[in-house]
C-alpha cells in the first residue's frame, strides 16, 4: 500500500510538472453517463437513430410537462429536416410510436 | 492516459482511507441516470453540484438558491452548448481570433495581442438564455427544448476588448450589413448546420460589445466559452457566442438555421401565441425583459411565529435598471417595497431584500415582482410562445409557519 502511494505520488508530481511546462494547453475530462432508456417496442430503432448527435437527455425533459399535438412527430421531423439526422420514414414512424408510448404525458 | 489516471485515484482512495473517502465525489456519484433521476445533481470538472440535463452536450443549471446574491460564482454558473462537440482543449499557442470578409486588412490574432494592443474594460452583465424558464409553460403546454427551471442565468464580471476596437482596427468597409460569429464547437454530424450568428453591423460598431477572455476575475472556463466569449449586455445568451474563434464582417444577411429558424419569438406585443398555435409572423429574440427571481428561503420553509426570516433574490431586466422590487404576503393584492443591493451598473443583477417576521401560523405564499426605470413590471404568468422563451412570470415561494 505504501509503495502505491509512492508511485502515485511520482505519477502526480510528473503530470504536475507536464502541466507546468505547457501552460497554454487548457484542457478539460467531461464525464459522462449512462441513460437508461424504457424498454418498449422499437427502443433499438430509437437507440441506432436518436444517440449520434446528442444524450437522451432532451427526451427526458420533453416528457414532464403537458406534451402537445403531435410532440413527438413535430421533434423528430425536426431532427431530419432541419438538424439533417439520416433517418428513414420508417424508421421515424417507429421512434415516433416509441417516444409516444414511453414518453408522453396526456394529463 | 485513462488507466493511468483510474490508478493515481485508487492509489489516493487507498491513501485517504475510509473516512475521507465520503468525501470525494468521483467514488459516490453514480452513474446512471434514469428517468425518475432526471435531472440529476452533478459534479463537473471546475463545478460544484449542478443540476444536469444533458452530458452530451453538457446542459448544466445553477441552483436556485445562488441567486440570493448579485454575483454568480463561476463554479456555480450554468452551461449550455447546441451541439455535443464541444472545445475541451485549447493550445493558447495555436488559437487565433480571425477577423475577416467585408473589411480593409483581414486580421489574425493571438489572445496575448487582444490582451497588448486593445484597452480592457470590464462589466457586471446577467447572461441569461432565451429558454430559462421554459418548464414553467408546461401546464399550458411544454415547449420543445431544454426544461430549465430558474437557473439558466447567472451574473458575472465580464473583461475583455471592445468589439469595436477589434472591428475597427481590421477596417470595416462601408456598405458593411452585419458582423458573424462562429465558435469552436461543431455539430458531431457533418451536415448539421454549425452554430454561426450573426449581429447587426450597427450594434457591433456603436454599443457596448465586448470580447471578453475574464469572468470575475479568471480566464473564462471551457465549460463556459474559452478562451474568448462575446458579451452583448441586455440580449438573451444565444447572442453571447463563446470560444469565438472566427468574425466574418457581411454584405449582405446571413443566412442559417440559426438565424432563420431557431431563436424566433411572435412578433406581437406580449411575443406570445395560444398555446399550440403557430405565430404569424415571428422575429429573432433579442433583448430581455424585466424578471426577478427568490433565491432565499428554499420553497417549503419552516420558520416559528415572531421568528425574523430573510428573504432575498436578485433582479434584472435588458438594461433600463432596476427602479423597485415589490413582495406580497397576500397574494397580489398588497405589494410591499423591498430594499435594494448596491447598483452593480445597469445590466447586473440587483440584490433585494426583506427581513419578515410572521405573526400567524399557516402557509404564506411570498410573490416577488420587479418594475424597471421604463416602467415595466413582471405579468402573474408569461404569454405561451413555441420556443418557450422569456419567461418572466412573477416568482414565489411557499413559507410554513408553525
């Protein structure tokens, strides 16, 4: 355990010393986390399709409040036509038909 | 790298011992996110606790309560970016603010130039973006976007050049229309149209623009738009373009999806429309309205008869400055005179204040509304627009008296 300690503390002090040295370098480690979608029909077609370009997370925060008309048809029409995601019709009618079952509130 | 790195946190844990290790963060936070978690309290690189709704890109709110004071702490200020490939390393060697298009000498310059040849200024501004607010529409009809509760702002000491010392020592040519900005961040898949905005030439030449590289005194974040963030006072955040690397001067209008499209607002009176209506015609968000927000005591509070309880906030509008913040006890129908923070300049947020001491047991409803010096006041509810932007409905919190 001691000798851990002291190659870590090599380690630390050499990354330290690296970081000294080229103080016009900024640089940042963004975590990240795994999402855990509802299991439901066509979850894998939402899966390959929805994830290139951002978290589920915008999905998430759509379904809290009072979802209206068409929600989910209007986002992801959105995401082909103006964001140019390479989805197919069909392909679309099931995300759509996922996100509509999992993730709409009708209150 | 990432090995080297998993070992050097063991070999520490191992170090710290049991009791220490409640403390570090990276060994309790947890990982997965699931719906009912959603969103989640997390801990960035240079952050303290925010509350998060995307990793990817990272969306990251203050916390309420920071806005019991005017300035908002860096490690506490929130993040947004559109598209998920964003800067996270910058070689200061390397970058250059590029000036080109419609202008005498197309200019290239280093942060240290910026810093040499132009005088610094610096400000108190709220930077606030145009969907803070959004989950409040929500039992009208939820927005398509991001729900932000209250903290997709913040206020902050901004130093930097004026734009238009930069603009000008380029050349900027007559027949000049507007100026473009693009930062470093790029959209992950190549035909997603990059984020590039642009301003009118007018703005830039003869207000108050400034490029800053300090937030309350350090270099900018990376989280919040290194090395290089322009700063338009008064107008929502998706004017405020960060790690700016590129100014295009134009003849002519620029034309995107992110000028033509997003960020668009009714273009009536109230900028609102019945919810789920489509305005007629619609124009591009600019500047803020009038909006206070309580950042003390927590909603729910329990405080004893005849016990002295603070309640305080900030507020802010486009830049006319705050003239009064009113509270009410009795839900709207009285309003009472707050006092005032000390005056930060007019695009700051403006600390009030007010020291109560209930005197009958139940639940009060505490409202707060701010009145500008042009003599605008916060409505009960803001009007419903598509994006869900502006928001600006009077602020309360629930006191229990026991």
């Amino acid at each position: 355990m001691k000798k851990l300690l002291a190659v870590s503390l090599i380690a630390l002090s050499v990354s330290f010393a690296k970081a000294q040295e080229n103080k016009d370098v900024y640089k940042i480690d963004l975590p990240s986390y795994d999402w855990k979608m509802k299991d439901g029909k066509y979850k894998e077609v939402f899966e390959q399709n929805c994830l290139m370009c951002h978290s589920p997370g915008y999905v998430f925060g759509q379904a809290k409040g009072k979802s209206g008309k068409d929600m989910w048809r209007t986002v992801v029409y959105q995401m082909i036509n103006e964001f140019k995601a390479p989805i197919s019709k069909e392909n679309a009618e099931k995300i759509i038909e996922y996100l509509n079952e999992n993730y709409t509130n009708k209150n | 790298m990432d090995s080297r790195r998993d070992f050097l946190k063991k070999g520490i844990l191992f170090a710290l011992g049991s009791v220490a290790l409640r403390n570090v963060s990276f060994a309790e936070e947890s990982n997965v996110i699931d719906f009912k978690d959603y969103p989640k309290m997390v801990k960035y690189p240079g952050k303290t606790s925010l509350i998060m709704y995307s990793d990817r890109p990272p969306l990251l709110e203050t916390p309420r309560s920071y806005f019991a004071s005017a300035v908002t702490p860096n490690e506490a200020f929130f993040v947004r970016w559109h598209l998920a490939n964003i800067p996270t390393e910058v070689n200061l060697k390397e970058w250059r603010l590029n000036i080109t298009g419609n202008v005498k000498k197309p200019v290239s310059l280093s942060l240290d130039d910026l810093k040499s040849m132009f005088e610094p200024v610096s400000y108190y501004a709220v930077l606030q973006c145009s969907g803070n607010g959004r989950s409040f529409f929500e039992n009208k009809q939820t927005p398509l976007g991001i729900q932000w509760k209250y903290g997709a702002m913040g206020n902050a000491l901004w130093t930097g050049v004026r734009l238009a010392d930069v603009l000008n020592y380029a050349g900027v040519k007559g027949d000049s229309v507007e100026v473009a900005f693009a930062g470093l961040d790029k959209a992950p898949y190549p035909e997603t149209p990059n984020v590039e905005r642009a301003l009118p030439v007018d703005k830039c030449l003869y207000e108050n623009l400034i490029l800053a590289y300090e937030m309350n005194g350090e270099p900018i974040s990376l989280l919040n738009g290194f090395p290089l963030r322009l700063i338009v006072p008064g107008w929502y955040a998706t004017h405020w373009i960060k790690s700016v690397t590129n100014i295009t001067v134009l003849n002519t209008e620029l034309k995107n999806f992110w000028m033509e499209k997003a960020y668009h607002i009714p273009d009536n009176a109230c900028h609102c429309v019945q919810p789920g209506e489509k305005p007629k015609k619609a124009r591009m968000i600019t500047e803020m309205n009038v909006k206070s927000v309580i950042g003390t005591p927590d909603d729910n509070t329990v405080v004893r008869v005849g016990e002295v309880v603070k309640i305080a906030g900030v507020a802010f509008d486009q830049g006319f400055g705050i003239k009064e913040v009113l509270i009410s006890f009795d839900g709207g129908k009285t309003w009472k005179e707050t006092g005032l923070g000390p005056d930060l300049g007019r695009y700051s947020f403006r600390e009030w204040f007010y020291y109560f001491r209930p005197t009958t047991k139940g639940n009060i409803k505490v409202m707060v509304r701010a009145v500008n010096k042009n003599g605008e006041t916060q409505p009960m509810e803001a009007g419903w627009n598509p994006g869900g932007y502006m928001w600006n409905g009077i602020d309360s919190v629930t006191i229990k008296v026991v």
